[in-house]
C-alpha cells in the first residue's frame, strides 16, 4: 500500500513539474511574442517617419523644379526682349 502510494506521489510530482515547464515555456513564447510586437510597433513609426521624410523632400523638390522652370522662363523671356 506504501508503495503504491509512494509511486503516486511520484507521478504527482512529475505531473507538477512537466507543468511547470510548460508554463515557462509559455511564458518564454508570451515574452517573445510581445518582444516582436514591440518590434513591430517600431518598425511601423520607423516606415511612417520615412514616408513623410520622403513626402516632404517630394515637395521640396517639385518647389525646386518649379522655381527652376519660373527662371529659365524668365531668362527666356529676358533674352527674347534683349534680342528684340
């Protein structure tokens, strides 16, 4: 009867401790999960601030074309009048 009681404790206690494996290694994948989402997050702010950078330099540059072409009219027009 001891003895069986005994090998029952053991199961118990094996039982226990396979558990909490388990419950570290969910608790391992639950801080690797978040961990990624936090990257993610990051990630995602990073992209965004590219996005606009890259919008604001497009609008810049098409300020810059404009102006260039607003002079090359004006110079055109100069020369034409100087020509006349």
């Amino acid at each position: 009867m001891q003895s069986e009681i005994n090998r029952l404790k053991a199961i118990i206690q094996e039982q226990e401790q396979q558990i909490q494996d388990k419950n570290a290694s969910i608790q391992q994948l639950e801080d690797i999960t978040e961990k990624q989402e936090q990257q993610t997050q990051l990630q995602d702010a990073i992209i965004k601030q590219l996005q606009e950078a890259l919008k604001t330099q497009s609008e810049e540059m098409q300020v810059l074309i404009d102006l260039s072409q607003e002079h090359r009219s004006l110079v055109l027009s100069s020369q034409n009048s100087s020509a006349k």
